[in-house]
C-alpha cells in the first residue's frame, strides 16, 4: 500500500515537472512574434497604409501595391522634399522598394522592424520619383516605443 502511494505521488509530481517544462518551451507570449500585416497602395499621388503607428521590436511585413498607371518606388524614411539622388534616398532610407520592383499593377513585399522610436513628422512612407513627393505621395507615420 505504501509503494502504491509512493509511485502515485512520484508520477504526478513527474507529470506536473515534464508539463511545467513543455510550457517553457512553448514560445508562448515572449517567443518569437508573427509579423503585423501592413497593406501600403501607391496610386497617382498618393500613398495609403492600413497602419500608420507602429511598435519598436515588432516585425511588420508590408504589402505594397501599385495601383497606379505608371511605376512608383516606396521608402521609409525621414521627410525630405526637393530632388534626392538615388544615392541620397538609399542613405536616408530605412527600408524601401525601388521603381524597378513596382511598376504598374505590381505588389510585393518588404518585412521591416523598427529599433527606435520616432516622433510625428520624424518618419513617412513617400514615393520620391521626380515629381511624386511633390505631388503628395507620402504619408507621416509614428513609431511608438
């Protein structure tokens, strides 16, 4: 009678150990994160996104679709209107698409995390072609911490 006990309460308290190690090890709330979806629609002259706030340390996967009849490119990057360079606009940039990646009628995706927080008016999305900033194509975002 007093082995039976023993075994009863050793496989419960085994059972309890081995479910406690499998939660650990589940990923649970602070395992890695699915992206937060973005949909971003470039259209002549303007740029709409599903969001326009975002988290530091949060993976987003942007879906950018060239609605428009001609190609636009998608930046995120602080504002900065006048002509830029190619080579400006990669320097200033934090991630983006080029023309080449959205002529008319194409989508395609960009994944993208924010490291540091960024006030109003610090960050936009924007479409810097000749004419196009200009035009209207860019959107103010904010990144929270």
């Amino acid at each position: 009678m007093f082995r039976e006990r023993s075994s009863s309460k050793l496989f419960v308290l085994f059972t309890l150990i081995a479910a406690l190690l499998l939660a650990g090890c589940s990923g649970g709330a602070s395992g890695s994160t699915s992206p937060v979806e973005v949909q971003v629609k470039l259209t002549e002259f303007q740029i709409t996104s599903s969001l326009t706030t975002f988290t530091v340390g949060v993976p987003y996967h942007f879906i950018v679709t060239n609605s428009g009849t001609v190609a636009h490119e998608f930046q995120i990057m602080p504002p900065a209107s006048g002509q830029l360079t190619q080579d400006q606009i990669q320097k200033m940039s934090l991630a983006g698409l080029s023309k080449d990646d959205l002529p008319a009628g194409a989508t395609k995706e960009l994944d993208y995390t924010f490291t540091q927080a960024y006030a109003q008016g610090a960050l936009e999305l924007a479409c810097h072609l000749p004419g196009h900033y200009e035009a209207g194509m860019h959107i103010s975002i904010v990144v929270n911490k």
